[in-house]
C-alpha cells in the first residue's frame, strides 16, 4: 500500500512564514511537518510515499530528495501554480498511487498528529469506498464538518482531520482539474460508501501563525515533562 501526502497548498494564511516556503516545511519541534508523517507511514511499514507539490515545491525536492536518507522512497507529483484542491490533487496522482494496490492512505501535509496510521493499513475497503478520520471540533471550526457514519440521529458534526483511506473507485466519476473533496465526502456518507472514526489524541491543524507557535510551545511543555 501506498501512502500520499498533501503538499501543494499555498498557504496564504501563514503568510510571511510561507513567503518562500510551502507549509508543510514549518517546523515543529525543530523539525519539517513533512517528516513527522513520513516517520510515522515508515513505522506502519509504509515506505512508498507520493508528495504532492506546486508552492516552493523545489524546498521540499531539496530537503527530502528520493527519500532514502529517511528510509522510504518518495516519488513527487507537480501541479500547476495554486494547485488542484485536494480531490484534484489526489486524482492528478493515482497513477503513482495505485500501481499495485487499490487503496491507499492520505493525510494532510500541514496537521500535526500522532494519529497511527497502522489501524488504516489494517482497513479492508470495498470497491469504491472510503474510511475518514475525524477528530474533536477546535476552536477555529466550532461546527464541524462531517457526523459520524454509524450516529443513528446525525446531529453532531466533527472535524475531517485530512487523514484517510480510499479505493481508487472512489475517484471514479470524477475528471481530472481543481476539485474539492469535502463535495465528495459528503456524497459518499449520505450513500453508505464512506466510514469514519473519531480520533482523540494530538492534532492540530498548522493553519495559522499563531497556532504553529502554539504547537510549538505544548511540544517545549511536552519536553521538558
């Protein structure tokens, strides 16, 4: 199975610390964003790995090369400049995804998290399905985006942590260009064809600068305990 990392946002909000670095490189804890997930899929016994790039993608090329050096192999999906949207982006690289496995994992390059992707690896999908992770609502999306599949009165809406599988399938209908993914995931759930989990443990969407250093601060806390 092989494992994509979304990397080619702009990251607009994270302006000026993006001025000339794609977001995924910020560091938490004196390290990229990129490397935590690349670690964690190495310890799931994941080591095929296709980034996404577009903003400052040459930084990210620059840094982690093929991938040897952190023990997987990374092969690199370019997008034209301001990117494809995550569905489009996912589309733009399923030929690289899915050589010799129908499902694969996706997960978000901008969160940080010690989500273990091994229970994912472990999913069984039918064909032209979907299993999403969701997590506690933050302060910065209070209403949430998605009720969890199994709620017999879906009044409780959790936040998409931009972690998930998918069968190839799942993309079927849909043509290749800027697409958004929320669309797709919501006509997935009303149909029975996407599953979900809630996740309880550390996440944090790196979408601010004020949120970064936040993270950062809990990691020094973290540190020192």
């Amino acid at each position: 199975m092989k494992a994509m990392i979304l990397a080619a946002g702009r990251g607009k909000r994270m302006m000026p610390l993006t001025e000339k670095l794609p977001k995924p490189m910020l560091k938490v804890n004196g390290q990229p964003l990129l490397t935590y997930h690349i670690e964690r899929l190495k310890a799931a016994g994941i080591t095929d790995i296709v980034v996404n790039l577009a903003w400052c993608g040459d930084k990210i090329v620059e840094y982690f090369a093929d991938g040897q050096e952190f023990g997987v192999h990374i092969q690199y999906c370019h997008e034209q400049e301001g990117g494809l949207e995550t569905a489009g982006g996912i589309i733009n690289a399923l030929p690289y995804l899915t050589e010799h496995h129908e499902d694969f994992i996706v997960i978000n390059g901008d969160i940080f998290t010690d989500y273990d992707v091994h229970a994912l690896k472990q999913l069984q999908l039918n064909v032209g399905e979907a299993h999403i992770v969701l997590v506690e609502n933050p302060p910065h999306n209070e209403n949430g985006d998605f009720c969890l599949a199994h709620q017999v009165v879906n009044t409780q809406k959790y936040t998409f942590s931009g972690i998930g599988l998918y069968n190839k399938a799942f993309f079927d209908q849909q043509s290749t260009g800027f697409a958004a993914l929320g669309p797709l995931l919501r006509q997935g759930l009303s149909a029975g064809d996407v599953s979900t989990e809630l996740y309880l443990g550390q996440w944090s969407d790196i979408g601010t600068p004020q949120r970064l250093l936040d993270v950062n601060a809990q990691q020094e806390l973290n540190n020192v305990g």
